[in-house]
C-alpha cells in the first residue's frame, strides 16, 4: 500500500485547496502588549500551563485493530487524504507557532506559542502514527524544509489562525458526537480521542481571540471588517469544496456533508460572536447554491488541468472564472452585524 499513498508528497503539494504553511512578521507580532486583556490572559495561560491532556495523545486499549487491508479500497483513499489533510493542518499550527516562540523575546507571547506548538505537535503526531499503521506516515521534518511558506501579515494571521481553530473545534466535536450516538459508523479509533482533542483547538481559538482584542482596530475598522468577511467566506467555503470532493469518507461516518458543513459552519459562526462583528447569513436562500457552484467551477478547473493542451488550457480559464464569480457573489451576500461582548472569553459548550 505504501507506494500507492505517497503521502509526503501530497502533503508537500501547493494547490489552493490543501493546508499550507504560513509565515509573518514575527516582530510585529512580538511586539503585542496584552495588558489590555491581563486578567482573561492569565487565566487562559495557566489553564494552558496545567497542560490537561498531556497523557492523552497515547495509543491505549480503545485504540481498536484498524483493518486498513480489509477496508474499502476508495474509502481508504479518501480516508488516507482526511488523514494527511489533518496532519498538514495541525503541523503548519506547529511550525508556525514554534516560529514565533523561537524568534519572540516578549514573555506572554512565547509562553502562548510554546503551548500552542506543543499541542499542535502531538495532535500532527497522533495522526502520523495513525498513518504509520498504514505504512503511510508523512514526513515532517522533510516537510518543515521542502513545503512552501504563504506570507500572511499579522493581523491575517489572526483572521485566518482564529478561524481555522474555532472550525477545527467544531469539526472535532460535530464528528465526536455524531459517532457518540452512532457508534456503529465509528471505523476507525482516532475519532475516540476527538472530544479532548477538540478542547486543545478551543483554548487556541481562545488565545487569539484575546489577541485580536488587544487592539480594537483590528476588529473594528472599516476595512478590517470586509477582511473579516472575506476570510470567513474563503475559509468556509474551501472546508465546502474540500469535504465534498470525500463522499465515501463521509458515507462511511453516516454524516451528510451538506448537513454536517452547516452544522460546522453554525457553531464556528455562534462561538466567533464573541470577537468578530459580523457573521455570514448561511440560511441566506443565494447561500447553498453559490457554495455548490464554487464546487462545481473547482472541480472542472482540475479537470481541465488534467486534460491538458489548449482545450485544458481554456477550460481551466473559464472554470476559474466562474469560481471567483461564485466566490464574489457568495462574499456580496449581506451580513449579519454584531456587537462582541465585553468579555470575550468562552468556554467550548458544543
Ligand atoms: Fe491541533
Ligand atoms: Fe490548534
């Protein structure tokens, strides 16, 4: 099976769908004075210290045999690729915030990232080792040098890094659920280990939330919030495109992607009230339809790309066109305007 998968390489790959790695400014964000959230911070910091799943990314007796041999070969590929997915995602968390720690000299902000990278390393790891199993682990350190860094300045840092744990949160604790009360769709052990996981992703949403509350500007202002609304209709609707190109993964779980993406995209939309001011309308009626036709525009860019020669060539043209049409005019669909509370912290509730 191993030379079916290589798995480094696809999670090596750029493409506009796969989880990239991202660097920044590192001074400027060194420079953050978190007097403004003290109390809130210190608190989140000492919970994070107390470090309560040190002992739970360990392979125990519920992690059941995997029959990976046995196991339908296309739910196996789609599965290899949520797992990959996965992996990537967690790593770029990792490397980004052990960046920051290792170049950072202001106190609060290493100890944040020293945390952070620390979970996001076992969480990578947890899933390597699951990968392992199917003699397809990724390699990491390979990946640290060969994988190429997106630049984000700072403040989308925090745009997209808040976005993408409060989502992955609730993407954690949906599937935790779910399988809570259908036991019987639960094909594979890692799902056991998501509630806690999930946890883990909430106190870094949390950190970054108080980060961003550190300078009201950054929520604020004018221009700040169409950036707002632009990284959550990007970041929504890639998770779309992305969990419907895996149709036997989620038959398997029993989940309906159209139901289970809303479902996602509703808890990350309660919880982000309490920093961003406004909120996509996912029950707007011009929603489901421009989130199905950016698939359908994405899917025939890759197979004009696969096609090739100048037939490809304009195919992947017009199929690009007609994803950033789908993209603006989900984007243009009226918002819905909040006030953030006072007190910003939250506790995971799903
Ligand atoms: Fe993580
Ligand atoms: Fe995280």
């Amino acid at each position: 099976m191993a030379d079916a998968f290589d798995t480094t390489a696809m999670a090596t790959e750029t493409t506009l769908l796969n989880p990239r790695f991202y660097t920044t400014d590192f001074d400027e964000m060194d420079r953050i004075d978190v007097t403004p959230v003290r109390a809130e911070w210190d608190k989140l910091i000492a919970q994070m210290k107390s470090d309560p799943n040190r002992g739970h990314f360990k392979k125990n007796a519920d992690w059941d045999t995997v029959d990976w041999q046995g196991m339908d070969p296309a739910l196996r590929a789609e599965f290899i690729d949520f797992l990959v997915s996965s992996c990537t995602a967690e790593f770029s968390g990792c490397v980004l915030y052990k960046e920051m720690k290792r170049r950072g000299t202001n106190a609060d902000i290493c100890e944040l990232f020293n945390y952070m990278a620390r979970d996001e390393a076992r969480h990578a790891g947890f899933i390597n080792d699951a990968l392992r199993e199917a003699g397809v682990a990724v390699n990491l350190g390979f990946l640290t040098k060969a994988k190429k860094y997106t630049y984000f300045r700072p403040k989308f840092i925090y745009y997209a890094t808040y976005l993408s744990e409060k989502i992955g949160y609730a993407r954690y604790i949906t599937i935790y659920r779910h399988l809570e009360a259908h036991p019987e769709q639960r094909f594979h052990p890692i799902f056991k280990w998501f509630r806690e996981w999930c946890n883990d992703e909430f106190s870094h949403g949390e950190a970054f939330a108080l980060l961003m509350r550190t300078d009201p500007k950054l929520t604020q202002s004018f221009a700040n919030k169409l950036w707002i609304r632009f990284f959550l209709t990007a970041v929504y609707s890639t998770m779309w495109v992305r969990d419907h190109a895996r149709v036997d993964f989620h038959n398997a779980l029993g989940v309906d992607i159209d139901w289970y993406d809303q479902e996602v995209f509703r808890k990350t939309s309660i919880i982000a009230r309490q920093v961003f001011p406004v909120e996509l309308d996912i029950d707007h009626p011009r929603w489901l339809p421009g989130l199905r036709r950016m698939d359908q525009a994405m899917r025939d860019m890759d197979a004009a790309k696969r096609k090739g020669g100048i037939g490809g060539w304009i195919g992947h043209k017009t199929a690009t066109l007609r994803a950033a049409l789908a993209f603006a005019g989900l984007y243009l669909i009226p918002v819905k305007h909040m006030t953030p509370p006072a007190d910003v912290r939250l506790e995971p509730s799903f």
